[in-house]
C-alpha cells in the first residue's frame, strides 16, 4: 500500500493553470523536469565527493528553479540551502542535505504521479 504524499509544500498552482491551457504539454514538462532533476542530484552528489563547491552551487541553483516550476516549493527550498552551502564552500553536512532532498524527491514523484 503507497503511503499518501505530503501535499505541504507543494503549489500545484502553475501546472493547473498548464493543464487548462495547454494539457497536451504537461506531462511532457514533468517528465523532462523530473529528467532535469534527477541529472542535477546526481551532479551534486558527485560534485559533494570531488569537494567542488562550485558545482554544487550551480546543479543547485538549477535543481532550485526547475523544481520551483512545478511548485515544489519545500524541495526547491532545500535546493536553495545546498545551493547556499556551495556559495559558502561548506561542504560539510551537503550529504546529509542532498539525502533530506532525495527522500522530498521520492515525495515529489508521488505527487506529480497521482496527480498528472
């Protein structure tokens, strides 16, 4: 049984207003964010072992606007604290975050599932 997903932090504003305009393209625009989002993860998390802040800064960076256009706006959040921590060069404790992410991802993927 799927547990059901934390709609706290998530705007589904943007994608309803997609949907009722253009509903051909939405899930073509979620399966390229997801896309998008997964690529930057990864980047960060290679970026977190090689120890290049900058890097880190920009997936992040990125990852913080992608998600923000489908209104995963706790997600984005926690992008924006990696992307923060980049900016820093305070790699320390980015493991951590980026696994805090991944676990708001797995939520995000259940959301945009059950609902487009």
């Amino acid at each position: 049984m799927q547990k059901e997903p934390d709609m706290n932090g998530f705007d589904p504003t943007f994608l309803e207003s997609m949907a009722s305009i253009a509903p051909d393209r939405v899930a073509r625009f979620i399966e390229l964010t997801r896309k998008d989002a997964v690529d930057y993860m990864q980047k960060i998390e290679e970026a977190i072992a090689s120890q290049d802040a900058e890097t880190i800064e920009e997936s992040a960076h990125s990852l913080k606007s992608v998600s923000g256009q489908v209104g995963a706006l706790r997600f984005s959040d926690m992008a924006k604290e990696l992307e923060i921590m980049g900016r820093e060069n305070k790699i320390e404790g980015a493991k951590e975050k980026l696994e805090e992410l991944k676990k708001e991802y797995t939520n995000i993927e259940v959301i945009l599932t059950t609902m487009y």
